[in-house]
C-alpha cells in the first residue's frame, strides 16, 4: 500500500466500517502469509492454502483500492 492510501485509511477507517473490515482482512491475511513464508518447506496443502490466501488478498485489496479511491475523488 502506498502512503497515500494508509492515509485515507487511517482517515476514513473509523467512518467506513467497509474500509475497516477490508483493512483488517487485508492484515490477516498478510500475517498468514508471514507464518508460511518463514516455514523452510510447506506441503502441497500448505502452498494450496497459501495460493487461497493470496487470491483472496489480492481481492480484498482491489475493492480496498476501489473504495478509496471514491474517497480520494471526493477529496480533490
């Protein structure tokens, strides 16, 4: 995420319960991810889950995006 972005987030998390949710979702996942990237071998079900957790992610951070972005417009 770019500054900007945490910005709007830190802004507009406590009015939009959305954006919250999308945010702590997004860390979540990104802290899932952690705990398989610091495993020296994951199983084929690991990467599996890995690949789900990343598809989601991936997601939950472009409607993240989307939102903010109609809060940057409003902002301009």
């Amino acid at each position: 995420m770019e500054q900007y972005e945490l910005d709007l987030i830190t802004k507009y998390g406590d009015q939009d319960p959305q954006i919250k949710e999308l945010w702590e979702e997004h860390l979540s996942l990104e802290r899932e991810l952690e705990r398989f990237a610091n495993k020296p071998f994951l199983s084929p079900q690991e990467e599996s889950q890995m690949k789900e957790i990343k598809k989601r992610k991936l997601a939950g951070k472009s409607k993240l995006q989307d939102l903010l972005e109609e809060y940057r417009k409003r902002e301009a």
